[in-house]
C-alpha cells in the first residue's frame, strides 16, 4: 500500500501568526492532536502538536530545573524553553524541521521514518504543495481493514508452491531443512528450524500466505543443547 491509500485530506491547517491559544482550542473542537503550518503561499513552513503545548505557562506546567541542573545547560536552552512556555503565536513555538513524504511512498517507509525519527505523523507534499497528513492511527486503520489478495479459492498443491516460493526469498530461511504438506488448505509444517526465531517466522510466514485456513506446527528447533 501507499500514502495515497491511507492519508487524509483535505488537512486542517494553521498559519504562523496563528494565536497558541486558538491552536489550542482548534485541538479540542476537531479533535486532533497536530496541524500542519502553511505560510501565505500555501507552501508548508512546520507543524504544530500538542508536544509543542505541553509546557506552557497557561498551565503552570512550563520546564522547571533545579539550581544545580541549571548550571549545566546552556543559555540558548534556557531561552528557546522560554519561548516555548510564553510564545503567544505558532510561530514561536511550532516545529520548523518537517519530515514528509509523497502520496507515493509506500507506507512501509512511513512507518520507519515515524519509529526512526519519534513522530506521530508526517505530512504528505506533492509538487510543493501540502496535500494530506498520515499518522499512527491511519496505518493502524490499514491494517484494520487489510483484505486477503485473493478471494479465488485455490488448490493446495499451489498454497505449498506460494509458502516455499515465499520463504526460498527470505534470508533467515532454511528451506532444505523444512517441507511442507497441504490437504485442504491446512497447512503442516515438518523438519528442523535453527531457532526459536525462525521456527515463529516460518509459522506466521505459512500463516500470512493466501489461501491457508490453519497451520500445524511440527518442525523441530536445533538448539545448543540438542533438540526441541
């Protein structure tokens, strides 16, 4: 799947000169939890979140250090926190450095790019244009609502082609070790995996693969201590 399959548009956006507390109140009435920011030209210049909110002298919850800790951070820290607490428009407190993708990039990479970099969303840009958001929740969504490829019932002598097929690609597969029988799409696994890991991934590979109805696991895991 890609980002065009699961983003959402049109998005809900701020300008800079928008005020903190409207963004605030924007949050609560659409029940989000981050807008995109668009300067006049429509081009995307940061985002707002609610991480960016969440010390704020509104609410008495701004960055407190203890003297001893204070010595040790710099001045330019102490300040950008200021900012942060007390900046009355978004663009003193938004995130300038936005990470985006396109409507084409495979939801895979979405979804690395948000564990890499410790985000919830990313905006989706196309031609300079700000033309949807994806978060968590949408790739959530996506697998929510997967559906098998393949709705055409087919044979079992096919299913066990596709699983060996599918795990030969597989770097952590031993398939000269393993066989496979099928009977009415009814998967049994047989033969010797090199670890517990591989055993599982073996399973939930013949599992993932159209057309199978169950799986019975027989393999035997090589171990350091002989057999299990």
């Amino acid at each position: 799947m890609y980002v065009r399959d699961v983003m959402v548009a049109p998005v809900i956006t701020v300008k800079p000169s928008t005020m903190v507390k409207e963004v605030a109140q924007l949050f609560l009435e659409k029940g989000i939890s981050a807008a995109p920011v668009i300067d006049s030209q429509e081009k995307l210049v940061g985002i707002v979140s609610e991480g960016d909110l969440l010390h704020r002298v509104e609410a008495d919850t701004e960055r407190r250090y203890s003297w001893w800790l204070r010595g040790f951070i710099k001045n330019d820290t102490l300040a950008a926190d200021y900012v942060k607490a007390h900046g009355l428009k978004v663009s003193d407190v938004m995130t300038r450095d936005v990470i985006t993708a396109t409507p084409q990039t495979p939801l895979h990479e979405v979804a690395t790019l948000m564990e890499k970099n410790a985000i919830k969303r990313v905006p989706i840009v196309e031609n300079g244009q700000l033309v949807g958001i994806v978060s968590r929740s949408n790739l959530i969504q996506a697998v929510a609502t997967a559906r098998k490829l393949l709705d055409i019932p087919l044979s079992d002598a096919t299913i066990r082609e596709n699983i060996f097929a599918y795990l030969k690609r597989q770097p952590w597969a031993h398939t000269s070790m393993l066989n496979v029988t099928v009977n009415g799409g009814i998967v049994d696994l047989w033969g010797i995996a090199e670890s517990a890991a591989e055993r599982k991934a073996i399973k939930v590979a013949a599992e993932s693969t159209p057309g199978v109805c169950a799986v019975n696991d027989n393999l035997i895991t090589r171990s350091a201590g002989g057999w299990q």
